[in-house]
C-alpha cells in the first residue's frame, strides 16, 4: 500500500535553535510527524515547541558527533534526518552509507555539491566557470585587485546565519577586517531587490520553486517578504540548481538590479527561514518535501502558489522560566550520552 506525507514518521531536524530548523519542527509536528528536535543549544527554542522530542547533541566539528548522532537515531527509532543548519550537512553526508545501513532517511546532494555550496569562494568559482552572475569575490591576498570604488563585504568563507559579516567601503577598511573574520572572503557588494527562491528538487532533477521577495532584512533575516513571479529569476534559479547538483528541499538567494541583471549570491541546502510565507501562498512544501524524503513521487501540482501574498514577523518571547526547571523537563530527556 502506498503512502505519503500524512504517514506520521519520526524525523530528526538539527539546529532546532535557529528559524529554519524551529519552523521546520514546527511544520512536521502539524502535519502529525514526530519530531526529535537536535541542537547543541540547551536553551534552543525548538525543545519548547508543543510535542518535540528535545536532544542535546554535540556541535558539527565535534569528534564524538558522528556517534552521537547514529546512536540518537537507533535508540529513538529514527526514521529520517534533516539538517537545519549548515555545519550539520558536512558530516551527515559522511555518514549516510551508515545511516542508510540502519533505514535512516537522508536527501542531500552528493559531497562536492555540499562543499560548493558551504564554501562560498567554491561556490563563485562554480558559478563563474558556468556564465551564472554572482558577486565578485577575492581572497585576503587580493584585495589589491579589488577596483577603486567598489563597495565589499568581508565575511566567513564558511559562514551561516549573516554572522561576521562586515560592510565596507575602502579596501584599507576590508584589509583590516580581514585580520579579525575567521577565514575570510571579500566580495562586492550588490544592491537591488533581493529575492529568495524556496527549491524542491526531486530524484528526476525535476525542480519547483515558490519565489519570495526579501523587503526588509534583519540581521540576514526577511523579516517582511512577498511572493512574486519573474520568469527570468526562475530560469537562473534552476540553472544554478542544476549546476550545483543540489537535491531535495533548498533555497536560493540573490539581487535584480534596477538594470534588470539578476545576481545569485548564494545556495543553501537547507529549508529557508521564511519559508511559512511559501506555505502560506499555497506550497506543500514541507509535505512534498517528506515525500521525496521517503522516496514517494514528489507532486509538484502541489507546488505551485499565488504571488501577491505577504508575510510580516517580529522576535517574540516565547519563554521565560528557571534554567533548572528547564533542565529537569525539556532537556533531561535528551543529555548527550
């Protein structure tokens, strides 16, 4: 007997402390999945939503976390991973034959497609190499070459989440912040109406794409954004999906300037923070998602949307309370072994 998204299985997200993560476990609790929810936060607010399974787990560079993460999915029954955050999708794509060995589900792109795309320098040289327009970047030792005039950003070469990122506008400026960013790139700066494109690309190479316009952002994070429709962005985005092998649910940043010029600056792997506006305007997304994640056909009639829809969103508190207390009711359930 067939089955789809509304089987409830047991999946485990990591990062549960940042918004992809907290709104993905929030979006699998509603449609009755169980959610072990992962991140080495204690305070992560993902392990207070309603029906989480909370579970400390070591950061991605920690050498215990391999173990870690493949005794959680025996001991707990897991029956799939999704990474929520992009250190976690280095060494999941290690373990996936182990993983897959033990029925653990995992859809991510091959390991080259990984590190294109969480090593930003990589991802410029892919990109440029295939004629896709992406920002001018030099490594630290190049900021000579950077032309006069050129407005830059210096940030981590493997960052996430908008940290450590600096605007300038002189390369003296850029030199120095380069003494302070770990592993730093420099790249120009591209201004424009900056969009983000929700991507489901499914074991066919077959891609959906709900597209949302960033217009105000916080912090690396659009806090107001509306879904439009631009047959160009949508051709560049799934040439970009295409050139980087990228598999499953994604997303996919970048400018159009008032030129017209559309500028990708950058491809996660991962679900986009604001993806609830793509669900709003109609998207399964999550749903197909878990599909293609269990190897069902993913519907792409159910990815279509309607442009227009708005989404607005504001930091709340979402709890205060004894540490202790925490301890003993969310989190003494999921100590790291």
């Amino acid at each position: 007997m067939s089955t789809d998204q509304h089987t409830p299985r047991r999946i485990l997200v990591t990062g549960v402390g940042a918004n992809p993560g907290f709104g993905l476990t929030r979006s699998l609790i509603r449609l009755g999945h169980t959610v072990i929810a992962a991140d080495a936060n204690r305070l992560a607010p993902g392990f207070l939503l309603p029906s989480a399974v909370p579970w400390v787990i070591p950061l991605a560079d920690d050498p215990d976390y391999p173990d870690v993460m493949a005794g959680l999915c025996r001991d707990l029954a897991v029956e799939a991973v999704v990474a929520g955050i992009e250190p976690d999708l280095e060494p999941l794509t290690q373990m996936v034959p182990e993983l897959d060995a033990g029925g653990v589900r995992l859809w991510l792109p091959d390991a080259g497609s990984v590190r294109a795309c969480t090593d930003k320098a990589l991802f410029h040289e892919v990109l440029t190499e295939h004629g896709i327009a992406t920002p001018r970047t030099w490594q630290p030792q190049e900021i000579d070459q950077v032309p006069d005039g050129v407005e830059l950003v210096v940030k981590p070469r493997r960052g996430h989440g908008a940290q450590n990122i600096h605007f300038v506008r002189r390369r003296e400026h850029a030199r120095v912040l380069c003494e302070l960013v770990p592993e730093p790139i420099v790249q120009e700066r591209i201004y424009g109406s900056e969009f983000t494109a929700d991507c489901l690309v499914d074991r066919t190479e077959r891609a959906s794409l709900i597209l949302r316009r960033r217009d105000l952002v916080k912090g690396g994070l659009a806090v107001v954004s509306t879904t439009f429709e631009d047959p160009n962005v949508r051709d560049l985005v799934v040439r970009t999906l295409g050139v980087i092998g990228a598999r499953g649910v994604c997303c996919v940043q970048g400018f159009v300037s008032g030129d017209g010029t559309i500028t990708i600056t950058e491809l996660n792997l991962r679900i986009a923070g604001g993806f609830p506006l793509t669900e709003a305007a109609g998207a399964d997304l999550v749903g197909q998602m878990v599909n293609g994640l269990f190897g069902l056909p993913v519907d792409h009639r159910r990815l279509t949307y309607r442009t227009g829809v708005f989404l607005t969103s504001y930091i709340e508190t979402l709890a205060v309370g004894d540490v202790a207390e925490l301890g003993c009711t969310a989190v003494a359930r999921g100590e790291v072994r």
